[in-house]
C-alpha cells in the first residue's frame, strides 16, 4: 500500500503591502511557516510570485527595491542587493578567506575596496581566516556569512532569520553590528522569530499565516494593547489553564513561560479599568478555577501583542 501525498497547494503570502525606508531597519517578526522566508526569498529574486501576482504586476510591480522590479529588473537589484539566507550558504571546504575573496570576485570587486563596512565584523573572525568554513562556531559562520553579503557595498540587506541557533552573547553583537550598518545608510530588512528583537528594529511587520497584522513602530504596537493584562502564577500551572481556557469570563490565556498571561471579556473595552484590577479580576476567575493561583497586573511585550492580534486574525 503506498502513501499517497497531498499535493494541494498553500499560499505562502496574502495581502503583503509594505514599504520601508531608506537607512531603516525594519524586522519582519513571525514564528516559523509565517511567511518570511518566501518573502525574503521573492525580494531576493530566488524565488517568482505565483502566477496571480505575476498577472498583476503587469499594471503594478509586485515589489520594487530602489525602484528595480524584483521580476524584471532582477540583474540591477542583485548588484544592489546583499543577502543573507536562515540557513548558512557558504563554500564550507572553503577558509574564510577564500569564501570571502570568492564573493568579493562575484561582484568585480576587492576585499580591500569595501573593507571599512566589513573590518568590525571582519576583525572578530580575521584570526581564524584560514579556518575552513565547516569548522567554524555558529556565531561566527554568522559573522562570515554578514561579511560575504556585505563585500560589494550594497544599499538594501536581507537577513532571513540571522540569529536563529546562535548563541546570547552573537546575537547581541550582532545587532550592534545592524545599529552600526544602518549608520552607513545601508536599508536593513531583517526576520526573526525572536519576539524581544523586535524592539532593536525602527518599525517592525507582524506576520501570521502570510499576512501582515500590524506594521507600526515597537512602542506604538504595545502603546495599542489597551486593555489590562495579568499574569497568573499557581501551583498546578496546566490545570489552571484548563480551567481558564472554560471561564466564560476569560478573553485570551496563553502561556508564556511558567506563568499564564490573561485578557478578561468583561474590561475589553471598559477604559476605566484599563490599568486593571486585582481584586475584580479575582472575582472572575477565582469561582471557576480548581487551584491557588496569584494574580498580578503586567505591561503588555510585543509577544503579548502578536498573540492578542493572532487571535481576531483566527476569528
């Protein structure tokens, strides 16, 4: 008996409409399957839009980078272009001097040409030049990776997914390293499934099932989570989320962590309880809940917000 696969096609991207400023660092924030990666793949022009977009660009470019068309003008975009694929896509036989020196000639240009945007990365990785990219740290194949889509002086990077896998310590440096590329004018379009990145980016595009579902500065999306939040923390955290997830007074509960973080129906639009209220919120909960828990008001993250906006996505 053989198995017999579905086949049936998934449109990767709905109703995408965004644009982003020169010298800006813009992240597209989503978990895996989002999206992002076929996005970045398009602008990257690795990858054509289906044929209904494709239709549609005769009017309208489906998407423009420095004016260049990603369809027709994808020679023109690539000399302006570096990218930076989730998954390391180096020469790993290669040393890093080779693999650098390699991308350097791609691009009829020298190490040496551009080395004043790349010698603060460079320098960290610079002692193990002769290292062959196999056996490098993840941080640091990261490092080369940046290094090799910078060689030719490009005025838009893509980074899909760039921290994922590394470690704290490089993904902090590394984002010192996006601050310093954007004070060179250098237009940065960066995807992370890490929530707390999202406040190092100057705008930011929540995407959910190939839709964005808020594009807005960091601080506006969380200064628009207008209703109380609480965070639950209890002996038997499982049972209390079963036991919210039936309270009909309960909005949204979600996990995060070893506690829950919790919307009620009841101050959804009630302006005067928008800082919360322990002691209502106890009388809401606490009838319908099997165990001890505690309650205590919290100031919404940019996850809090993806969850909250997920949800009226969902309904």
């Amino acid at each position: 008996m053989g198995i017999k696969p579905n086949l049936q096609s998934v449109r990767a991207l709905k109703n995408i409409s965004f644009e982003v400023n020169k010298g800006e660092i813009f992240g597209i924030i989503g978990p895996d399957g989002a999206g992002k990666t076929t996005l970045f793949r398009i602008l990257a022009t690795l990858l054509l839009p289906d044929q209904q977009a494709n239709n549609h660009s005769h009017q309208h470019p489906f998407a423009t980078i420095e004016g260049y068309d990603v369809m027709k003008d994808f020679n023109k975009i690539r000399d302006i272009l570096g990218y930076m694929p989730g998954r390391f896509s180096l020469y790993l036989d290669l040393s890093v001097e080779e693999n650098l020196n390699f991308f350097a000639t791609l691009f009829n240009t020298t190490i040496e040409k551009n080395y004043h945007l790349i010698k603060d990365i460079y320098s960290q990785i610079e002692p193990y030049k002769e290292r062959v990219a196999a056996a490098l740290s993840g941080g640091m194949k990261q490092k080369l990776a940046l290094c090799c889509a910078l060689i030719h002086k490009p005025a838009v990077l893509l980074l899909d997914e760039p921290t994922t896998g590394v470690d704290p310590v490089s993904r902090k440096e590394f984002w010192e390293i996006l601050r310093y590329l954007k004070e060179q004018n250098i237009t940065i379009l960066v995807s992370t499934p890490y929530m707390d990145e999202a406040g190092l980016c100057d705008r930011i595009a929540l995407i959910n099932r190939g839709e964005f579902i808020s594009i807005d500065t960091p601080h506006h999306i969380i200064s628009n989570f207008n209703e109380p939040l609480y965070s639950i923390e209890g002996d038997d955290m499982y049972q209390i989320l079963l036991d919210f997830r039936k309270n009909p007074h309960v909005k949204t509960c979600f996990t995060f962590g070893d506690t829950l973080h919790v919307t009620l129906k009841e101050e959804e639009n009630n302006r005067e309880t928008q800082k919360g209220d322990i002691s209502r919120a106890l009388s809401l909960l606490l009838p319908f809940c099997s165990r001890n828990f505690t309650v205590k008001i919290i100031n919404p993250t940019i996850e809090d917000c993806y969850m909250n906006l997920s949800q009226h996505v969902a309904h």
